[in-house]
C-alpha cells in the first residue's frame, strides 16, 4: 500500500512545502493586503495536503474523500498563485499545486 501511494505522497509533500514557502514570500511583499487570497489559500492547501498524507499513508477508507477535497484546493491555489506567476514563489507553488491536484485526481480513480 506505501509503494503504491508513494508518488501520491511525494505530490502532498512537495506541495505542501511550496504553499508554506509561498505563503512566507507572499507575507514578505511590499504589499502584503494585495497578497491576502494567495496567502491563506496557501495555508489552506498545505493544511489539507497535510491530512490527506496521512490519511493515505494509513490507508483511510476515508482518503478518496479527503483527496476529493485536497485536488479542488488545489486547484484554488494553483489558480489564485498563477494570477502572481511574476513572482517565483507563487509560480513554483503553482506548478506543485496543480501536481498534486492531478495526483490526488489519479488516486481517486486508482
């Protein structure tokens, strides 16, 4: 069950990582207000990665329901970061976002 998950896994963490860098960038800004959607979608997603991991990594009966959620995040983040895709941070955090959507999209179909 872990092999199998484990590139599903590397998604959430890689995910989560980029949203908490993110978020720490975006809070650094010249104009933080500006920045206030990206950085609690940020919060957000690394939340729900975060409890998706470990609802996948102990094999929940619950996870497809929690990866339903975790991929329409997501999708959120990645859609608000790319509108500041001038910014590397956000442009990064993007690119994870929409990796781990796609992940969390494969292993409720798996």
């Amino acid at each position: 069950m872990h092999t199998q998950n484990q590139a599903l896994l590397d998604a959430l963490n890689a995910c989560i990582a980029a949203c908490e860098h993110c978020a720490t960038a975006c809070l650094q800004e010249q104009d933080v207000k500006m920045m206030a959607r990206c950085i609690s979608l940020d919060r957000d997603c690394a939340d729900i990665c975060a409890l998706t991991a470990r609802f996948v990594a102990r094999g929940s009966e619950h996870a497809p329901h929690v990866m339903k959620e975790c991929a329409e995040l997501c999708k959120a983040c990645g859609d608000e970061c790319e509108k500041h895709a001038h910014m590397q941070h956000c442009k990064e955090c993007a690119e994870a976002c929409r990796r781990c959507e796609q992940a969390c999209r494969q292993g409720m179909a798996a």
